[in-house]
C-alpha cells in the first residue's frame, strides 16, 4: 500500500508515476487522499489555463500545439484532460489523444485525462487538486481541457487563471456559442482552424457580442485566431501572456486564489452534506412527493430540519 | 399583487398569462412559489421529452416540427426552453425562436423560455416545477429543449419520460457525441439533417457505440433519423410512442415518478445546504486555505461540523 506521505514526495520530486497515482486518487476521492495532497509543498504559481468548446473545434490540436509552444519556451507543462465519466470513455474513443504523443516521451510534459463523476464534490473541487498534484510536480503550466459546454465548464473556468473558449468557423458560429452560454466565461475567445472560411466573420461576429456583456473583475476578454493543426497558436500564446501579465498586477492573484479556495471549499461541503441528506431521504417522504400528497419543498426543509 | 391561489386557479384553467406568469416565479424562485404549486392540481400524465444535443443539430427545428405533429393528433403541447442565464441571452440572440412562430397563435400550444442559474436548486428542481406547471394547464405532451450537453442537461434528462439527443452528420459526428458524454443520458438518439450526407453513416456509427454501453432499466435506445426542415420526423414519433408504451408497462411509470421526485427534493435541499454553508464561510478561513495554511478538506469538515 502507499502511504499518502511517501506519494507526496514522490510527486514533489516529479516522479511522473505518482503524478498520475495521486491524480487517480483525486479522481476516486480515494482514503489517502486528503493526507497526500496536505503534505504537497505549498502551491508555486503555475499559470492554470483552461480550455473548453463544443466537440470539434479542435480542442486536442490546440491544447497540443500549446504544449509545444510552452515546451519551446523551457516551460514544464502538465494537461489534465477532462471526460465526463461515460460508459463510452472506456479507451477506444480516446483515439485522438495520439495527437498528444508526439509529447508523451517528453520527461516535460505530464499528460493526464481524468473522470469526474465519482469525485466528492465534481469537477469543482477535483480539478484544483489535480491542478495542485500537478504543480507541486513542478508544472509551469497547467492546461486542463474539457469536454462540452456544461456545468463543469464552469466550474473549471471558476479554477483556471485564463478560460479560453475555442470556436471553429462553419460549425456552430459565434450566435451558437452565445446561445450556448460559453462566451460568459471566457477570459480569451480563440476561433480555431483559421484556415477555413468564415474564421475572420465568426471573430468579428463575437467581438460584436462580447461588447454587448460587461466584463467580469474589468478584464476584457480577447478575441483571437489559430490554426493549431499547423502549430499556429502565436496570437494565442500573445493573449495567454497578456491575461497572465493581467493577473500579476496588484492583488489580483491573490483574489483569483481566494476565490478558488472558497469555491472549493464550497464544492466539497456541499458534496458532503448532499451524501447526508441522501441517506436521510426515506422511501415514505418520496412516496408522498410522487404522488403528490406532499410537496417538494415540504419534504426539502423537513430534511434539512431533521438533521 | 398576484395571489399564489389565484394564479394557480388560472393556470388550471389554461390561461395563457397565468402559465407564463407562473413559469417565471419558477425561474426566479420567487416568494409565492412554493404556495402556488402546492395550489396545483394533481399531476395528471403529461408526456415529458427532453431534447437535448450540440449547437447547430437543430434543436428547435426539430422541436417545432414535433409540436406540429403532436398538434395534428390533437394534443395539447407545452415547450420549454432552457437557456443558461447568460448575459448574451437577453433577445436579439433568440431569433431562431422565430421558427415557433407558426405555432404562437395556437391557443392549444404554450411556448416559455427560462433561464436557470437563479434558481435554488438549479435546473434539477426548476424543470419538474416548470412541466408540472404545463402539465395543470392542460398539455398532454410537454417538449424540454435544453442548450449545450452539460449537467443540466443531465438534470433534464432525469426530469424526462423520454431524453432525446439530436446528432447531426459533419458536425460533430458520433464518436464525438460519445466523447461529450451525451450518448449516455439518450433515450432516443435522432440523426437529424438526414437529407445531409453521412447521416446514415452517423446513425450507424452511434447504434455501434450504443452497443457498448449497458442499457439502464432494461431500456435499449432507439436510434432514428429526421428532417426536420421538412417537417419529417415520423421515424422520431415512432420512436416516441415506442418509449411511452414501455413506460406504461408494470410500475416503470411509477418508478420514474419516484426517481423525480427524489432528485427534485434532494436539489431543493442540496441547494437550501449550499446557501447556508456559503453563509458560514468565513474570510479567515478562505485565506488559511488560499495561503495553504489549511487545506480544503478540513476547512469543509469545520464547515460541516460548525453548524
């Protein structure tokens, strides 16, 4: 068995098999878990950068193409890839992570995908952690992606230092992404396989919208392009490090920090007294509210009150 | 001021004001909520379909052409469509609604759009308050159109009789419906765009992956394809029927009602835990957590324990 300490240190020393233990762990909220990750050495500051859109717009390519443009810079990067945990995630349709073996023999680079679903608390509050496992494994760069355009985009965005939301020309235009409530969270808006037609329009078209929102904290979210597939993410790579620069001004990362932490602490306090409430929950109050003897709001404060 | 008994008497006499009035307490949470839906009658046996899937499959070309066919059976046919509560969603960006417009003089069709975030308890408890509110006013079938593939519309999904996902061929093909994890939720999965090439291709691709999964409560998901521009979807109705027939089986019925139930109440009472658990928090707590001095997990612990 491995003890939570001896996993830490082995973390911290950047031993890349128990990087990818530990964030096992987080990912099952395994026992040891709270006692690995308390004796991590305090956080650094790696640069937290999430990375969300709808399927197909080219989220590997791009979150490869940033693996190497960091990697040239000297950087230690991790990724954490985020399925949901579907029955379908078994391996097969995994295929495209072989975009990301061209970086796989790189002692460099950490690459990680990870489930959400059984983790105490989601996404929320799995994947500081994660990002923390990877940190402490000396990670400069931390770049998470995930999958859809959901709840947990959100929750990640609330964890990363720079959300970038990629869209691609032709196939869910900037209305959609809109539609979709995408935008709302992004710090960077990236319009990806520039190449194709309609890339400049689909830019233009959400610079429009962004003016129509107003910007979260006063940062104004960038509007850029790429065409990762050719390794062509220098306007992004600009907008990162303009956010990043963004950030160091004043105590705006500490406030990024303490947000975070609230948010975490939050995501598992609430995870927890969920798992209480649902063991509280009796078959009768459920008959009652099915067949409407009894209102839900009723059978909710009645289990809130009789903890 | 509006009386929660009133309204509620007008919404069992189907008056369109009283439903969109009613609606929008559901969406705010607002003070007579609760007393007006316990003045409801009695849930009678509303038809509940989620549609669900990607921007651009067609959400709300599909949705029309199935009120248009559920309307020619003669029924009474409510629609709601969710959207995230995104600063971008305040009009201009509906215009697709436009489509509905065919419908927006049927006295026998109620059209309500609501945003989520607001909501204590989110769209898990939102969407059942808001169909029941249909379900009094009379509709024999109530359509959910959900936007993007995340949690709510996981959340919607529970609240469904029947959970379809709309794919469309080119765009997000199958394999990358099954990496989004909405495959999943599907009862239904519809190929729409059919006159488009690849959709047969697409249909059977996702029938493949279906097969990997386990179906849940003995329930193997149908997979059909539609045009819905062209007001084709017979195969979908088919599917429809096909599905509300299983559920009128046995007790499956009153299964499901007792499966919503339960996810309706614990929402409502994870969400009322939440508020007072974010009340709790405090500023010296987040900064021991923020600064590493304490981690996460005990600080959600004291949390819990505090109260």
């Amino acid at each position: 068995m491995t003890e939570p300490e001896d996993l830490a240190a082995r973390v911290a020393a950047g031993e890349a098999r128990a990087v990818a233990r530990l964030i096992s762990w987080v990912e099952d909220g395994a026992p040891g878990l709270q006692d690995a990750l308390e004796a991590l050495p305090s956080p650094s500051a790696a640069y937290v950068i999430g990375l969300t859109g709808s399927p197909g717009v080219g989220k590997s390519t791009v979150t490869s193409a940033l693996v190497g443009a960091y990697r040239a810079r000297g950087k230690r990067v991790g990724v954490l890839a985020i399925d949901p945990s579907s029955p379908f995630t078994g391996g097969a349709l995994l295929g495209d992570r072989i975009r990301m073996q061209e970086h796989a023999t790189d002692t460099g680079v950490f690459i990680r995908s990870m489930a959400s679903r059984g983790h105490l608390g989601g996404m929320a509050a799995a994947t500081p952690q994660a990002a923390r496992v990877l940190e402490a494994a000396g990670c400069d760069v931390v770049l998470i992606e995930t999958v859809g355009v959901g709840q947990s985009e959100v929750d990640v965005a609330a964890t990363a230092d720079a959300t970038v939301v990629l869209l691609a020309p032709g196939m869910g235009d900037g209305v959609q992404a809109a539609k979709a409530g995408i935008l709302e969270v992004a710090d960077i808006v990236c319009v990806n396989k520039a190449d194709r037609e309609g890339a400049e329009a689909t830019a233009r078209d959400v610079r429009q919208m962004l003016r129509l929102g107003s910007p979260v904290d006063g940062w104004e979210p960038l509007v850029v392009t790429s065409t990762a597939a050719r390794g062509e993410v220098a306007d992004l790579m600009s907008a990162l490090d303009e956010r990043r620069a963004w950030l160091d001004q004043g105590d705006r990362g500490r406030q990024r920090r303490r947000a975070r932490a609230a948010a975490e602490i939050l995501a598992l306090a609430g995870g927890r007294a969920r798992i209480q409430l649902a063991e509280s929950l009796s078959s009768d109050v459920i008959d009652a509210v099915a067949d409407g003897r009894l209102s839900s709001f009723a059978a909710a404060d009645g289990l809130l009150t009789q903890r």
